[in-house]
C-alpha cells in the first residue's frame, strides 16, 4: 500500500467534514492545521439555531435566481472557512494551513473550481493562516501562499470587490 501524502490526508478529512454541510447547490469542508495538529473544522452551513437550507428544502438564492458572485447576505450559509476560523483562537490560526474540500450537492462530484470568496480570503489573511490546500481532483490539489491574496488584493479589481468563488453560492 503507497502512503498518501500529508496534503491528501488532511485533504480526506476536509471531505468527511463536508459531508456535515447543509447546502443545497454545493457542501465545503475545511480543517485547519498547524504543526501537523488539526485546530478547527468547518463546513457551510446556517447559523447555529437557524434552519438550514436542507431543513427548508429550498434555496433562497435559487428562487431569486441570483447570479454567483452576487448579493451574499441572501445566503443562510455560513462558509466552511468562516466556521473553521471562529472556531479556532487566532494564536492557534496564525502560521496554519486551511484545507478546502467542496463537492457539488446535487450529484456528488468532487468540485475541481474550488476556492474562497473574497469575504473568506479577508477572514483567512486575517486569522494569519500562511496557506491554503484546495482539492482539485481525488489526488491533486493546489498550495496557494495567502500573501498572493494579500499582494494581488482582488478588492481593488472590482467597483464592489465582488468574486464568483465558483461554488454556485454567489460566493
């Protein structure tokens, strides 16, 4: 048996993760890390107390027919990045690695456009993670060094500073 790789171990944990998601269009899970220590975990979801969009059985997004990348705050979700960092204390985040793992909720296939939004890269560059590892496919993933987020500044690209993050979310 061939060991897998570190990145593609934690990697698998982010997607066990995901399968708490409670999305109707797509399911994230992420896990932080930071010496070789899992430090928090997240996926998107409603705010804890609020129902769900799977409990509702509707997507309000959906019904509006928002366009991705568009108009966030109708989204009951909260990100799986989101999540992972308010569950961490930034001394436990800072120097880290977040995972990010995402799948399509309809049919199940493994998103290979993965990636944060622009509010969860701010999040990310603020909580002092120095990189993310996004799954592109069962075995290939993407090291991204959070200071190209923080030296390209997507936020200066756009009147809005608004990014479709590829999720179907509107992130």
């Amino acid at each position: 048996m061939r060991r897998i790789s570190k990145e593609n171990y934690y990697l698998d944990i982010a997607e066990s993760v995901l399968k708490r998601a409670t999305c109707l269009r797509r399911l994230y899970g992420a896990i932080i890390v930071k010496n070789d220590e899992i430090i928090a975990t997240g996926y998107n979801g409603a705010p804890r107390g609020r129902k769900n969009c799977v409990d509702l059985g509707y997507c309000t997004r959906e019904q509006l027919r928002v366009p991705r990348g568009e108009r966030y705050e109708l989204c009951r979700s909260v990100h799986a990045e989101a999540n992972a960092i308010i569950s961490a204390a930034r001394r436990d985040t800072v120097g880290g690695t977040i995972y990010l793992a995402g799948r399509d909720a309809r049919t199940g296939e493994l998103l290979q456009d993965a990636t944060s939004c622009a509010m969860c890269r701010r999040m990310i560059i603020n909580a002092g993670l120095e990189q993310v590892v996004i799954r592109r496919t069962a075995d290939t993933f993407e090291v991204i060094p959070v200071q190209r987020w923080i030296d390209e500044d997507d936020s200066l690209n756009s009147p809005t500073g608004a990014q479709d993050c590829g999720c179907g979310c509107g992130r």
